[in-house]
C-alpha cells in the first residue's frame, strides 16, 4: 500500500455503499464517482475534467428524469423510444467516469494485474463503486461490511 493511499481515500462500509446505489437507482454510484474524482482531484496531478465530471452528472439526471417521466407515463412508449439516445449517452460517460477513476486508483496505489489492490476490469464493470470501495477499504487496511 503506498502512503498516498492514505491522504485521498477514506474508509466507508461496502454495504451501505450496495444498499443507497440500490435504493437511489443508482444516483448513490454518481453521487460516490463524484467524490472519488474530488478526492482524486485535490490530492493528485492524475485530474479528471470538471467539465466532463459536470456532463456526466447532466446526463445522467436527463436521463434518470426521463425515465421516471416516461415511467409514470408508461402508456405512452414514444416518451420512452424517444429518450433512448440520452440513456445511451449517459451509459457511456458512466462507463467512461469508472474507467477512469478505477485507472486513476491503479495509479496511485501502484498496482499491476494480480496485485492485491488492482481493480481488476471485469469485477468494476459490474460492481462499479462498491467494489472500488472495497479495494479502497483494503489498501487501507480495514475491511468494513
């Protein structure tokens, strides 16, 4: 574990992280991608762009908006059809905004594919931030549920 790990991070329980993405539809994982770029932000040279923080989080909250709108309104499928492109959009600056906090934390704490705090691909593709902090939880010698 490298010291930097230490000054950016904080220690928080991987089950509350899991049960507010749930419960919030998944705000919680923007809410936690935002934190971690902050974190990133101000204690390391590896910054993320405020301007692609701040079109990522615009994104989502279109599409997150128009999918309750188009949910309340199911009987009308063309609110829905029509609000494809900006959930795909949105999809893709998500995925991207992981991508690169997840490089960002291999980075900064040192790690290489089979290390003990490598976030590897796959398992951050479907656990996204809960797993990233886990990982953290780990590199920091803690290991909150």
């Amino acid at each position: 574990m490298k010291k930097g790990l230490t000054d950016i991070f904080e220690v928080d329980s991987v089950l509350k992280v899991l049960v507010l993405c749930v419960l919030t539809i998944g705000s919680y994982l923007i809410y936690k991608l935002y934190w971690f770029s902050s974190q990133i932000n101000q204690h390391t040279e590896l910054k993320i762009s405020n301007l692609f923080i701040t079109t990522a989080i615009a994104l989502f909250t279109i599409s997150f908006g128009s999918l309750i709108y188009g949910l309340v309104n199911y009987h009308d499928l063309s609110i829905l059809k029509s609000s494809m492109a900006i959930h795909l959009a949105s999809s893709v600056f998500d995925v991207t905004w992981i991508i690169m906090v997840r490089n960002r934390i291999n980075v900064i704490t040192g790690s290489n594919r089979g290390d003990k705090l490598w976030l590897n691909p796959f398992i951050t593709s479907i656990f996204h931030v809960v797993y990233i902090q886990h990982k953290i939880n780990k590199g920091l010698g803690k290991s909150v549920i």
